[in-house]
C-alpha cells in the first residue's frame, strides 16, 4: 500500500486557508482560530487514514499468514481502492467539517433548555427559573455602571445590601438583613462569626447532608466551631439542650431537615421552646433553614414549610436560607436576623470571600419587590406558580401540546398521562405533586435514542425515561414554551 501517496493527498493548511468557503469564515470567527480549525481538522483527517491503513494492514497480513503467499493480493488492492475513495470523500467534506467545528466551538456552552423533569427546583437545570420581565429590567441594570455601592443621595460610599436590607426586613419581620454567595456560605460565615473556637450544640436529628458534599458536620469544622451532637436521631428533647450546655458553648443551632422526613417515634424541639433557654445563657439561637420561604404554601393546598417570618417570630437569632430554592430569585444565601449579628457578619474577612455580585444583587431586589404585593405572587415568580397550578391547569396544557402535535407525528405513540411532579431543590421531600405528562412512545428508535436525540436539540429537551416511554411533565414546561417544543417534537418524531 503506498500510503505517501495517500498521506499527501490531504491538502495543506495554507492551501485550504486559501480556499473561498474557508476565507468567508475569518469574518466571522477571526483568522486565528480559522487557522487553528484547518490544522485540527487536517490532524484528525491525517489521524483517521493511520488508524485505517493499519487496519486494512493488520487484515492483509493475517491473510497472508493463511495462505503463506506475499505478494498483493486482489483484497489489498481492493481495499486500498476503498481507502483512496473515503479518503476522497472525506477530503471533499474537509471545509464543512471545519464549519462545523468554529460553529461548536462558538456555540455556548450554557443554554436554555425545556425541563420535562417534573422537578421544579431542578439543581442540574439552575433551580429556580426567574420571571422574563425581572430578567430584561436586570439586563438593562448590569449591561450599564449602577449605585451598587454608592449612596446616591450623600454622594459617598454606600453598601451593597442595602438595596434589599430594608424590603427584606419588612418582609420578614427582622431586624437586618444580608446575603452572601449561596446558603450553604451563609452557614459557614454564621458560625464562622459567632461560634468560631467555641462549641455550637445540634440535635442529632438535624444533621443534615444536602449533596454536593455539603454536611453540616463538615461546615461546622471548617468554621473553627466545635459540634455538640445532642439526642438520638429520632429524639431530642430540650433537657438534652440544656445538658450539653457549658462556658464553652457559643450558639445554638438547627438545621430545617429540608431534603428528608423523621416519621413515626420522633420528637425535636422548635425554635420557640429553644429561645428562652438560649437567652438565659446569652447565646445566639441560629436556624439554618434551607429552602426558607416567604408565604404559608398551605394556601396553594401544598404543606407548610416553615416559613422565615414564623422562625424570625420565634426568636431566632440568626435565620439563613437559599434564594434560588423556594423563595425563586437569584441564587443567594441569605440572612436575616438581630442587627448586632449580622453586623459582626457584614465585617467578618469571610464575607469578602463570598460576597454577592451585582447580578444577584438586583435580581434579588426584584425578586423581593414582587412579594411586596402579595396578592397574585404566584402569578410573577415562577416558581410558585409550578407549586400552585392546580393538576386540572396542568393537563389542560397537555392536552394543547397533544393536539398540536396530533397528525403531523407518525414516528411515535402520542398520548397524555397522569403523572407525580416533585419540589425538588431539597425541598418538600414528601410533597408530590400530581400532574400530567405527555407520553411518547417511539415506533422506529429505541426509548434512549429517541431521549438522546431530545437532549441534543438546539433547544434541548430534557424529559423523564418510564417503561419504553419518554415523558414530558407539563408542570415545568410553560406555555410560552408549548411553540417551540411543537416544532422540535415534529422535527425528531413527525
Ligand atoms: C439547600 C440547603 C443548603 C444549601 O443551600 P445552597 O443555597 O444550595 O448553598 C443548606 N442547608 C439546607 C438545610 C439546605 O436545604
């Protein structure tokens, strides 16, 4: 086989630079990197014929070592004819690749897509979607200078929080308020703050692990704070508090059991029965409440979760929760509470650490301001209109996605399905939701293919694999979003 000659008919880098489908890319993707994706396409061309050379040899050779004869056979010229034909074909769709490859390489990588899931606060999708019309008044904040840190009104420095302190405060019935990088840095910089060489004491039941590799143990130790683990996993009572407590103890903490339920024989002690003790002792009475939620969800016929005004209420100190779980704003870990604290919080080296920037800073301040009314706030956070649509809404929205869909689908049973939509986001583990999906199920590709091929749409579609068929929970789905989930549906399955 006379692989030179096949080796030197892929074309030279200057050469195809040269060419006018490979020229009309420098526009639009800078001749640098034009030149890197000649080269890199040419290599793996190059890399593509050794791989196949050595092949078709490696097969020459065993025959040879059959028959015991060594001159070309009819099968190696035959195979070498077939080499030089793809190599020309590939040749030929050289440029197209290397469009291809600028267009991927452009292409970013973070990208809407469609969240069949079911899942509303979905960790791997973003959590909380924020509504169209917050996101547009925050384009037009970022994309210029703003007053992030400067009081307009005296003309000097002025402080971040304080563009959602006071709403936050009025929201939630405390004193101050901040916010850092995620809940999960407001932990850390509470005890990090008031309880750092000392001990903070937790019921044994409240030991939370909330994935990603974040325990509160762990956190705990990383703030310099010692653990007092107290009572039983299913029991604590408040004598167990007051047992553990000693000159050493610095705060009192518990921890929402947001992503798991203690059932059955179980007994903890509530933030209220805890006060009185912690004021006694003059510690601190923090709360770390997860998801943290601004309105009884009891109103939507959902179940309660604690809510921030009730813990604030019952005399907690130091109240931190997640802004991109229940709340549906921006992610953010915030905190709430008496203002000698988080004043120490505001000045702690930490906070530097895991400040907000102002991207969180303004959707945060939007998203608070549409609470301010609370009438309709379903309506204008998204998600709590997932929690609150009520199952009838849901399969009405179904039905329309079926019926666009309808005739113009030969490649798939369509239908729509009862189905159990969850919270998510480590919140209401016990709550599920019933909803209705659309049900597709493939008559010429496999469930997986048919998966695969909806995850690698422009506009990807994420979707749920149950027994041989794919569904689409219209809950997370919105009906903005029902056009275009048409158009991709026909294009993969019509
Ligand atoms: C989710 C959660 C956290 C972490 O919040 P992030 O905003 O994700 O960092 C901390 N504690 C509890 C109890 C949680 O549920």
């Amino acid at each position: 086989m006379n692989q030179n000659l096949l080796f030197r008919r892929i074309p030279k880098v200057d050469l195809l630079l040269g060419r006018e489908e490979i020229q009309s890319l420098i526009p639009l993707y800078g001749r640098c990197r034009v030149t890197e994706a000649v080269q890199e396409e040419t290599d793996k061309l190059r890399e593509e014929l050794r791989a196949e050379i050595e092949k078709a040899e490696k097969r020459e050779s065993l025959r040879k070592g059959e028959s015991g004869r060594a001159e070309p056979s009819e099968a190696e010229k035959e195979a070498e004819a077939a080499l030089e034909r793809s190599l020309s074909e590939r040749i030929e769709k050289l440029p197209e690749r290397i469009r291809i490859f600028l267009e991927e390489l452009f292409r970013p990588g973070l990208r809407r897509v469609i969240n069949g899931s079911g899942t509303i606060l979905h960790t791997n999708l973003g959590r909380a979607p924020i509504e169209r019309r917050i996101a547009e008044r925050l384009a037009d904040l970022v994309s210029s200078y703003s007053n992030l840190e400067y009081r307009l009104s005296e003309g000097r420095r002025g402080e971040r929080y304080s563009h959602f302190e006071k709403l936050l405060c009025r929201l939630s019935g405390a004193e101050a308020a901040m916010a850092v990088n995620n809940n999960a840095a407001a932990v850390l910089l509470i005890l990090s703050t008031l309880a750092s060489g000392g001990e903070v004491i937790t019921s044994r039941g409240e030991l939370v692990e909330i994935g990603g590799k974040f325990r509160i143990p762990d956190v705990c130790a990383q703030s310099g704070a010692r653990l007092v683990e107290i009572g039983c996993t299913n029991k604590t009572h408040l004598s167990d508090y007051e047992e553990a407590l000693n000159e050493n103890t610095k705060a009192i903490l518990k921890v929402h059991s947001s992503n798991y339920a203690l059932v059955g024989f179980t007994e903890s002690v509530s933030a209220a029965s805890l006060k009185p003790l912690a004021e006694r002792h003059g510690l601190p009475l923090i709360e770390d409440l997860g998801s943290g939620v601004l309105l009884d969800l009891g109103r939507y016929g959902r179940m309660h979760e604690p809510t921030v005004q009730e813990a604030v209420r019952n005399g907690v100190d130091v109240v931190s929760f997640s802004g991109d779980k229940l709340l549906g704003g921006p992610q953010a870990g915030i905190i709430v509470g008496k203002k000698c604290f988080i004043d120490r919080m505001k000045k702690h080296p930490l906070t530097r650490a895991v400040r907000i920037d102002k991207f969180t800073v303004a959707a945060l301040e939007l998203t608070l301001l549409e609470y301010l009314k609370e009438e309709g706030i379903e309506e204008r956070i998204p998600t709590l209109r997932m929690i609150a649509e009520t199952e009838e809404k849901v399969s009405e929205r179904a039905e329309r996605l079926l019926s666009m869909l309808l005739g113009s689908c030969r490649g798939a049973e369509l239908s729509t399905l009862p189905c159990e939509s969850q919270v998510g986001g480590g919140s209401l583990p016990l709550e599920e939701l019933k909803s209705r999906a659309l049900c597709i199920r493939p008559l010429s590709m496999s469930i997986t293919a048919l998966e695969e091929r909806l995850r690698g749409l422009p506009l990807p579609i994420i979707g749920r694999v149950a027994e041989e068929r794919l569904l689409l929970d219209l809950r997370t789905i919105s009906d903005a979003e029902l056009p275009e989930l048409a158009e991709e549906l026909k294009e993969v399955i019509g």
